[in-house]
C-alpha cells in the first residue's frame, strides 16, 4: 500500500482534492480511501463493481494478488465465522445469491469478488492509503445496520502513542497496534482514530457489505421501487413486506452470539 500511494495520488480527482480547502475533505478524513467491490445503491437498477481509472485497476489487482491480503481476508472471514456464525451465513449466503443470479442474468457477469469464495463472505472492501490515515469521527451510514465491518490496522507506528480506535457511543479508546484486526457494526458505532506521532505512517484495510446488496437479493434482486410500484406486487405482499421491515432489526441482532459470563472466583 505504501509503494501504491504514489500512483493513487497522481490520479486527477486526488490533485483536485490537494489543491481544494480543507472544507471540501472526505467525510472520514483527508487520505485517499479507495472502495472496491460491488456496490449497489445511488439510483442503480443492478449491482456494479465500483469503476476506477486504469491505473487504480491495476493497482488494486496487484494488491489483492498479495499473499498478505488474501491471509488478512481468511482471518477476518474465520473471526466473523467463529463469534457470530449466524451473521455469517447471512453475509456468505447473500454473496452467494448475488453472484449466482448474475452468472444468469443478461446484464450480469460483470460482478467480481475481491477475494475466492473460501476466504471472504464480505463483498467489497476499502484501502485506506494514509500515509497517515486517522479517521474523523463517522458512521458507515451505507452498511447493514447490524451488519459487521472488518478493520486491519496497517504501517509503522507507536501503538502506544497513538493510532488508537474510538468507538464513542461505547465511551471506548482501545489500543488498535499494526496488524490487528476488529468487526464492528460500523453503521451505528461512530469511531475514528487517535492521531499518531509525526513521521509515522499508518494505513489500514476494511472490508465490508453495502446494506444496499443485501436489500436488492432480499426483494428477489430487484429494488425497493420496482417492487413497490410493480402491479404484480399483492396487497398482501405489502403486508408481508411491513412486517418482515417490523422485525428486521430484531432479527438481525438475533444473529449475534451471547456469550456466558465468565465464573467468578471463589
């Protein structure tokens, strides 16, 4: 990612970006956070890959070629696999539906996944190309709301004098070291991170679902416009629909794992 920075700010709308005020900065902060993967959300009538120039294209086909990023894929997909199973099988399932419609479909065959089957359930993911990238407080307002966001910390720096995450509803700062990975439901937890000392570099590496994926396979891959204002669409579909959008969110936090407090010592 470092060796790639160079390339990714020579592109035109990063030199705008530099020449702009600081106003105008990413809403998560001023470093180049490039996202990759399908998305699908915006107006579109079918998922696409995010588009990118040629030279990004290569950029990241060289990254996701990394033995290093494909581990850090496996890790994640085994950590979400092992503390919240059910949530797994949501991500992977819906993946699965999407990928296997758009093998079928007349406008499809252009999705691809960043990684094989085996090591992500997660569709898209964000390269985060620093040199010093220290978040400003946000939400991942486009994600599943329950849904889990995988964050690797990347670069050389203190850990200890900085780099750490914040979840601030939690009242949380945690220690968050180069090569340490968490899930966090990013759509409702607002978190950034603790700036690092000067001379250091920090990037990092995210991956994640837009919510938007999952709305289009739950209404048998079409949008919520077209369902909604499609005559073949019965009164009591309507109704079904209400209800299924009642229970949503208890049924997605009921894919969470609880786990039994630990025995106090005698």
């Amino acid at each position: 990612m470092e060796a790639a920075t160079a390339e990714i700010y020579t592109e035109p709308k990063w030199l705008r970006k530099a020449a702009a005020d600081a106003a105008d900065a990413p809403r998560r902060g001023p470093h180049a956070a490039e996202h990759v993967g399908p998305a699908m959300g915006g107006g579109q009538r079918y998922p696409m890959n995010l588009r990118h120039s040629a030279v990004n294209t290569a950029v990241f086909a060289r990254l996701f070629g990394l033995k290093c990023f494909e581990r850090i894929s496996g890790w994640t997909n085994t950590l979400l696999m092992g503390f919240a199973p059910r949530l797994h099988d949501y991500y992977s399932t819906t993946l699965d539906r999407l990928f296997e419609h758009d093998e079928h479909h007349p406008l499809g065959k252009l999705l691809r996944r960043n990684f094989a089957r085996r090591f992500s359930a997660f569709a898209t993911a964000t390269f985060n190309f620093g040199p010093s990238t220290v978040t400003f407080p946000h939400i991942d307002f486009g994600n599943l709301a329950w849904g889990w966001c995988a964050i690797t910390a990347l670069g050389p720096f203190d850990p200890d004098r900085g780099g750490h995450l914040i979840l601030w509803d939690l009242k949380l700062i945690i220690r968050f070291p180069p090569g340490c990975t968490i899930l966090i439901p990013s759509a409702i937890l607002r978190h950034s991170n603790v700036a690092i000392q000067q001379g250091e570099r920090r990037y990092s590496f995210t991956q994640f679902t837009p919510a938007g994926i999952f709305r289009w396979v739950y209404n048998d891959f079409r949008t919520e416009n077209d369902v909604n204002t499609a005559r073949s669409t019965t009164a009591d579909e309507h109704e079904r629909r209400r209800q299924d959008r009642l229970r949503r969110w208890s049924e997605g936090v009921g894919m969470y794992r609880t786990w039994p407090a630990a025995p106090v010592p005698q």
